[in-house]
C-alpha cells in the first residue's frame, strides 16, 4: 500500500470511483453507526442504510464529488462529509427516535451502570465537547479555564502554565489557593471573583465577576444550543453540560 | 467561487477542512472568514463537530501530507537555504526592533475577550483644562460649594465627585439647574452593565413586573422592586454607574421596597445569589 492513500484514491475517484466505493465502506459503515448510536436509525437497519447510501452515492452523489471537489482536504474527510449530508437526508425521510442524552444517563455514567451502546453514545458526547473546546482557537486557554471553573474541576499547574511569567504572582497564588484542591463547595460567584482578578491584570480591565460570570455562561449557552440541535435531538442543560465538562477534563 | 461572506453556509469542502484542522489542531491557519463563520453560525458549527466526533473512528494512517496545512510548511521548508538565511535574519530584526520598542512589557496569552471596561469617569480622569478646574479640582470642598461655583462659571462644565463608595445622602441641586449636566459624570452608562442589562441571564419564566427599564425617579422618590418567577431567596444589589455597590439587600419575597435616597444618576440593580445572576435592570433618578 502506498505511503500516500489521499493521493492513491483521488486517482480512484478520477478513474475508477466504483473502486473507491469499495475502498470507502468502512468510512460509509463508521458514519452509519454514528448516526445508530445516536437513535436515528435501529442497529437492525445498518445495512439497508449503507446499501442505500452506495446506490445514491454510485447514481448521484460520486459524479457531484468529481465536479465540486477542490482538493483542499482529505477525500476520506470530504466524502465523509456526503455520507453524513446523505445520513441525515435519509433520516428526514423517516420519522425518528434519536436516543435523548440527558441528565439521568450521564449521570449513570457515573456509576458505572451503562451499556455498551451508551456508553458509545456518551463517548461520541465527548468527542462533540472536545470538538467545541479546539474550536475556541485563540480563546481556548481563557474558556478552558473558566469552563474548568464552572464544571468545579481542580486546577493544577499545567493550568497555569500561559499565565506564569507574567507577574501575575498575587493572582496565580489565589488561584492555587482557591482551586487547586476540592472546591465544590464554594460558590460560582466566589470563583469568578478570584478568577477576574488574574484576567483583569491580564487584560488591563476592570470587568467584575458577574462579567466573567455572564461571559462563561454564554459560552455554556451556546455549547448547549449546538449540542442539542433543532431541532433538539438532546436535552443538555447547564447540569448535563457541567458533567460533560468534568468527564472530559478528568479522561483528557 | 463565491467569497465565504457571500455564502448562506459553509460548502462541504470548507465545513471538511474546519474538521481537519480540528483533527490536526491547527485551526490557527485556517481563513479568518471561515472561523467566523463557524463562530457564528450554528448549523454550521453543529455539522463541524458531529463529523468531527464521527471521524474519530476513521483510519487515517498514511493519508500523506494536508492538501492545505502541510503545503504551507512544505513551502518554507523548500525555500532555498539563503532564502531561508535571510528570512531568519529579518525575523531576528523585527524581534529585535519590537523588544526595543516594547521594553518588557509583555501582555498575556491572546485569549482575550470581548468584555468593556466599565465607562471611566473620563470628566474626572482628565487633565483640568484650565486654571479654574485645577483650583477647583485641588480644592477640598464640599458638593454644594462646587455647585455654587458651577453656577457662576455656566459654559465650564466640571462633572461631580467621582462615586467611589455608597453616598446614600441626597443632595438637591438647586432651583433651575440643569440636573444631567450638573451630574453628567453620573449618568454616564457603563458599557458592562448596558450589555448585561435587560438581559434575562438564566433563561427561567422570570419577568421583572417594576421598576420597566430605564424607569426615571424623581429624587427622594421610594423605588418598589416586583418580579415574578423566582422564590427562593436572592440578594437585591442597587449600583451606581461605575458600578460601585451603593446598596444590597437579602429579600425572600417578590418584592423591595427601596427608599434609600439617591444622588441624581444612572443606577443598575441586579437579582442575585451566589450561583446565579438572574437579571440586571437599570433606572435613573434625577
């Protein structure tokens, strides 16, 4: 096998797509499953999806993939893509029952009682949480701390590690007072007052903690409003959220 | 190819590359267009991390180098070398000249937010424009002696005393005197509060029946607070427009009375309790 399958398979999809369906089933199964775990479609229904899937892909969608493709990504990524646009074709043709991910599983999670399906459901959670987290960008290490502070996560000094050199010495010996042992018991408010100080020298500010406090929780929101969907497929709240985020901190 | 501001939605291939990049954390070379546009499209964003999250179980070993991030690298590194030598050395310089310039003044990680800096009370802030300020900036008196003195010096307007701490004594201008102006420093909105008033921060049936924003009262005037949808007890904090806390109250009922007398301004007041702010309201007294 070559060093270099993108290439190997845009000559498939130049000169023999029906070759590159072939080497694509893996891909068109993975996506059908993600779309099972998630309640669209029954286990019992896998193969006639991904059947359906090849004859669109074969009469439609492979000829469309040739003309609009640009080359600027993968082609396993792109054709991905169609998979999933054809998914989700297919489940607004049918009436559907998604699996609802809400408090009472992932709480289950916690105490170890799940099936092997949701626990597979609860991992593609955590996979949609990690994507949200990278696509904070240049923001990330500001909302990943405070979103460690609004899922009560203890801190330790890799947290600290972009703020050190910065004499923000009184600041950071707060937070390591504050947060780098169980603080559950202290109030989101009082957190947010610590936390503002060290963002405030930081930024030259002087916002107060309910800004901070306002501005984490629109990140919530918004984390919230796409994890859902709209329609909502999931009923995530501020709590189900909270648990994520500290599932997702403690496995990361 | 239409432009990505022209665009309803991210085509597939740019919805595909933001998941790359995701995959390969390197969502730093990616076009400013199309981060805002998953910034600020929702369904757009919801197709990213769902791919994403799908993705995680497709093989991608020994796909090669990224069409797009690889070839950036893979063209600084093909540079030739006294290219490259010399790429290095204007680095160097600008580096240089920046340190030169900036001493050590380093500023943080660039993760930095969309917040306002609450409004400065800029009157007070600035260098006195003349003489007379300077006197009367200097001078230690009292508010209705620099009353007098606006008074007589109309077109010179000097802004009152910065509020640093809670002034619950009421100060009455006097007869004809243009209250706002007299007190322009107070009425001044801080863009903070602004942004977080009227704003419904817990998404809950909570409706505040009074004061209606921006309500004015007369000075002197007792203020009745009434909201309906939540009945555990909260904390009432009135503020004044730097935000300085002039009054805080617990209150277990739907109701506060507040006749605490209040120096002409713009005031904020918000619902609180130690895990959550439920509303920020404003209202003025003049």
């Amino acid at each position: 096998m070559s060093d270099n399958r993108n290439t190997e398979e845009l000559q498939l999809l130049d000169k023999h797509p029906d070759q590159l369906i072939a080497r694509y089933q893996s891909i068109i199964e993975t996506v059908v499953a993600g779309f099972i775990r998630r309640g669209f479609f029954d286990h019992s229904e896998k193969m006639d999806v991904v059947q359906n899937i090849n004859t669109v892909l074969l009469e439609k969608k492979l000829s469309k993939i040739k003309e609009h493709f640009n080359g600027s990504v993968y082609l396993r990524t792109y054709f991905s893509k169609v998979v999933y646009n054809t998914c989700l074709e297919l489940t607004r043709k049918k009436a559907r029952q998604p699996i609802i991910t809400g408090e009472e599983l992932l709480e289950n999670e916690t105490a170890k009682s799940l099936n092997p399906e949701e626990q597979l459901a609860i991992k593609d959670e955590l996979k949609r949480v990690e994507a949200l987290l990278k696509g904070f960008g240049k923001k990330a290490t500001k909302s990943t701390f405070c979103l460690k502070l609004f899922a009560k996560k203890w801190l330790d000094e890799s947290d600290l590690e972009s703020y050190n050199q910065l004499g923000l010495n009184d600041e950071l010996a707060m937070i390591r007072t504050s947060f780098f042992e169980n603080y559950e018991a202290l109030p989101d408010k009082a957190a947010y007052e610590v936390a503002v100080l060290l963002f405030n020298k930081l930024e030259k500010k002087t916002n107060s903690a309910d800004s901070l406090r306002k501005w984490v929780n629109a990140i919530v929101d918004n984390m919230i409003y796409i994890l859902n969907g709209e329609p909502p497929v999931y009923q995530h709240t501020r709590d189900t959220i909270r648990i994520l985020l500290q599932m997702y901190f403690t496995k990361s | 190819m239409k432009a990505i501001k022209d665009q309803k939605h991210l085509n597939d291939e740019q919805i595909a590359l933001y998941v790359d990049a995701l995959c390969a954390d390197k969502t730093d070379d990616l076009s400013p267009e199309i981060l805002s546009h998953i910034e600020d499209c929702k369904s757009c964003h919801r197709q990213a991390i769902d791919l994403y999250s799908i993705l995680d179980d497709v093989d991608y070993t020994n796909v090669g180098a990224h069409p797009t991030f690889d070839k950036k690298a893979a063209k600084v590194f093909s540079m030739p070398r006294l290219l490259m030598r010399l790429a290095a050395a204007v680095a160097l310089l600008v580096v240089a000249f920046y340190f030169f310039n900036k001493g050590t003044d380093l500023d943080g990680p660039g993760d930095i937010v969309k917040e306002e800096t609450p409004a400065e009370n800029t009157d007070i802030a600035k260098e006195p424009k003349n003489k007379e300020e300077k006197i009367l900036q200097k001078r230690d008196i009292n508010i209705s002696e620099k009353e007098e003195i606006i008074v007589k010096d109309a077109p010179v307007k000097v802004a009152a005393p910065k509020q640093e701490t809670p002034q619950p004594k009421s100060i009455i201008p006097a007869d004809n005197q243009n209250v706002r102006e007299l007190y322009a420093a107070n009425f001044q909105p801080s863009e903070e509060w602004e942004e977080m008033r009227n704003e419904a921060v817990r998404s809950t049936s909570f409706e505040v029946l009074q004061p209606k924003s921006a309500t004015v009262f007369k000075l002197n005037t007792k203020i009745t607070f009434q909201w309906e949808g939540a009945n555990e007890s909260r904390y009432i904090i009135v503020m004044n427009n730097k935000g300085a806390e002039v009054h805080k109250a617990k209150v277990i009922t739907n109701t506060f009375d507040f006749d605490l007398k209040l120096n002409p301004g713009l005031y904020y007041w918000k619902l609180d309790s130690d895990d959550d702010l439920l509303h920020v309201g404003s209202f003025t007294v003049e």
